[in-house]
C-alpha cells in the first residue's frame, strides 16, 4: 500500500514543477498566443499561421500535462480514505500512484530539455566497430532496442539506411525518430557501446568484446535554414537490398551523397557520405539524404557555438577498449553508463528499450547539455 510519506513526496515534486515551468505564466502566453489565431487576418500568411499554431500547441501541450499531473495528486490524496472506506482497493490505488509518478518523471526529464533543438526528432546513425562478426550482431542489438525505446515513446521509427553484414547483424544503419524531443533525449547516447558475452560466434563460447557506435542529430525541418552549395555534392545511384543481400529492387533507386564542403569560419574540409534506400523513389531518396545532410550541418554548427564541446567530427573517438560511455556485460548481468554511474542487472530489459533511467541520469548530469 501507498504510504502517506509517497504521497506527500509527489505533492513536493507537483510543487517543484509548477514553479520551474512557471505554468501561470504559461496559461497567460497560452491566452495570448490563441487569441492572435483569431485575427481576420491570421491566414494571410500561411507560413506564419502555421508557425503560430506550432507555438501554440507547444504551450497548451505544456499546460495540459501539468494539469492532468495536477488532477492526479489531488485525486490520490483521497484515495487512502477511499480504501479504507472499501470504495477502492490498495491495487487500484497503487496502480493509480504508479501513473501518475510515471507522468511526474516524464514531464521532469523534459523539463531539462530547453535547448532550441532538443525539441526536434533525432537522426541515429549505428556502426558496427570492433569484433567481427560478433560486432555487427552488436550493431543489430542496437538497432531493435533503440526501435523499441521508440515505439515504446510514441516516436516513429524509420530505416533511413541498412547495410547488412556479410553474414549476420548490420554493418552500419541510419534511423529516423519522428516525434518531439526525440533529440533531446537521445543526444544522451552520443558514443561508443562495449558489449561483453559468450559470444555464439565463438566455437569455443569464449568471452568477448565488441564495440559499436552511436551518433544522433537533429532532424531539421524547414523552419531552420541551412546553407548548402550545390557544387560540394555529388550524387551515386545503386540498387538497394535486403538483409543477406538479397535484391529488393532490380531498378537503382538507393542514392549515395557525397558532401564536399568548407568551414565557413576556418576554410576546413567538411564532409560526409550518405546513402538511403529508404523508399523505391529515386527523388524521395535524394530528398530524404538532403534533409540527413541538412541535420547533420546543423549539429556540426551547434557544437561549435557550444563552448563545452568540439566540433561533432573531432569529438568522435575510436570505437575500440577505453572510449565506451556504456557497458553491457551479459553473463554478468550488468549494464552500467560510465559517465553517470548508474548501472542495472536489468539486462534483458535494456535491451528492449528501457534506457530512460539512464537519459535521465545523464541529463539531470549535464543539465541537459552534454558532457564534455
């Protein structure tokens, strides 16, 4: 059962978060702002409508969390006088509690998440690193969790890119996370992923270690401007194909992009390559690469206005022993992050999808920035 000493701790934290979102402040912007959607006018400028109904929605999304928070503390105050009336039961209380700290925790994390980008969906780009076979069976290990947290958030998860491995896993992939603040909580996993087991792989079942990167972005939309010379890209087709090989397509819809740029500030080389099968449209497919270039040259920008990191290619360490922000050891039966310290035995749990103990360990560290 619900002690009293829980309730009063989450009545605390409702406190807490109506101070720290200032919400009278926002019920007052949220007036304002919907009474400019009711101007005669307001459809004059489709663009700036649609940007005003964007601010809107941002605030109202804000206000009507809290306030459902709000009504939820309120009514679990009540509930242990309804238990002992027999009007409800110790379950359904406690399942009532449970909610409602869930919705509590959420509305926590992404109150750190104030940053003008965290609130954009994410590009994950996984690369398989060190360990052979066993690293691109790591890679794909990856890839299902991170589908798995995303789904399990409401995100929509696309393949941008696969390229399968020669005989198991995948040897690189990009995903797309289409949905608010898919960027901010997931910038926390920004780095190398070391995996320890008894590998399958191994006729002898020997321990080992393999490693595997993870590098996300924001997914820009066309509300950020991001300048790109035509003359620095060059275009490839080739036939996209499935897991194993196996052809999908006879015609050559897949694109290769390969970006040639400079530094605006410094003259440096900057460059990236970048396929997508994603779809069997050519043009969609050079679109959807043009928008995976366009995120990627805006996180480079942002790293460097941030004072507390490097570039986003320089930042980026080998993927072998010693550069890991994560371990998952598996016949131990640990996971731990390396820059925070959390850690869980909680395994199997891990790997389909549960990692919001450690995002949120990692952005109460950071204050929702990123470690240097």
């Amino acid at each position: 059962m619900i002690l009293a000493d829980q309730i009063r701790e989450l009545e605390q934290r409702r406190e807490a978060l109506e101070r720290c979102l200032d919400i009278e402040q926002k019920r007052i912007d949220l007036r304002n702002e919907e009474e400019k959607t009711q101007e005669p006018s307001f459809w004059d400028d489709p663009e700036r409508a649609r940007e005003q109904l964007r601010r809107v929605a941002s605030i109202k999304a804000w206000v009507e969390e809290y306030e459902t928070i709000r009504k939820d503390v309120e009514d679990l105050a009540l509930m242990p006088d309804f238990v002992r009336e027999q009007v409800m039961t110790e379950a359904e209380m406690d399942a009532h509690y449970a909610a409602t700290l869930e919705r509590v925790e959420k509305l926590e994390m992404r109150n750190m998440l104030r940053r003008d980008e965290d609130k954009l969906g994410a590009i994950m780009d996984i690369n398989a690193g060190a360990g052979g076979t066993e690293a691109l069976d790591w890679a794909s290990m990856l890839l299902r969790m991170y589908t798995r947290w995303g789904e399990a958030h409401g995100y929509r998860v696309k393949v941008l890119d696969y390229q399968a491995g020669d005989e198991v896993g995948v040897k690189s992939c990009t995903l797309e996370f289409e949905g608010d603040y898919a960027y901010g909580y997931l910038k926390s996993e920004n780095g190398v992923h070391r995996m320890v087991r008894l590998s399958p792989f191994n006729a002898n079942n020997k321990r080992q270690t393999t490693f595997a990167s993870v590098f996300v972005s924001p997914a820009v939309d066309d509300t950020i401007e991001i300048t790109i010379n035509p003359s620095d890209i060059e275009w490839d087709t080739f036939r996209s194909s499935g897991a194993g090989g196996q052809n999908v397509n006879k015609v050559e819809t897949a694109v290769r992009l390969r970006y040639h740029g400079k530094d605006a500030d410094t003259g440096e080389p900057v460059e990236f390559l970048i396929e997508n099968m994603e779809t069997r449209s050519q043009l969609m497919n050079r679109e959807n690469a043009m928008r995976i270039l366009r995120s990627k040259l805006y996180q480079r920008e942002l790293d460097k206005r941030m004072a507390t990191q490097q570039a986003l290619e320089a930042s980026k360490k080998k993927i072998e022993w010693g550069s890991q922000i994560r371990s998952y050891v598996f016949d131990d039966r640990r996971v731990k992050d390396h820059r925070t310290g959390v850690q869980t035995s909680a395994v199997e749990a891990v790997m389909d999808g549960e990692l919001d103990a450690f995002i949120k360990a990692y952005l109460m560290e950071t204050g929702g920035g990123a470690l240097s």
